[in-house]
C-alpha cells in the first residue's frame, strides 16, 4: 500500500477528512487542530514517520525505513 492507495482506503471506511494528513496527498487546508498524520521523516534516518498533533505539536509514535508498512499503520489507528 502507498499513500494513495491508503487515502483510497480511509475514504472507503469513511474516515472524516480531518482526522487525517496525509503528505503529498490529503493535505487539509486549514489544517485540523488534532489529527493523526503520515509524512517523509525529517533527519531521523527513517523515510516515514506516523504520528499525533495536538496542541500545536507533531508527537512520532513509529518510524518506518518502509511506505507500506507506515500507511498499514496510520490504517490500523484510523479504522
């Protein structure tokens, strides 16, 4: 699974948009003030990054050298 094909795949679950943000994909503008994201890693050695923000702050909880196995996350926390 790619991100596409995970955004495919939380809309067929009907998962509201702003629940989520999606890099390169489903990038909600204004951004939601909660929501769980998937996004490149920055400068940690990973290609991906799964995580929460709130209050203003991005929280990681997994990193992936893998885009497959990042989207398989993001899925299991949103569905």
């Amino acid at each position: 699974m790619d991100r596409r094909a995970l955004h495919r795949a939380l809309r067929a679950a009907g998962v509201a948009d702003g629940h989520y943000w999606i890099e390169g994909v489903h990038e909600p503008a204004p951004t939601p003030v909660d929501h769980l994201f998937l996004r490149a890693g920055e400068g940690t050695g990973a290609r991906w990054q799964v995580g929460a923000y709130e209050r203003g702050a991005h929280e990681v909880i997994a990193e992936y050298d893998d885009e497959a196995a990042a989207c398989t996350h993001l899925l299991r926390l949103l569905t």
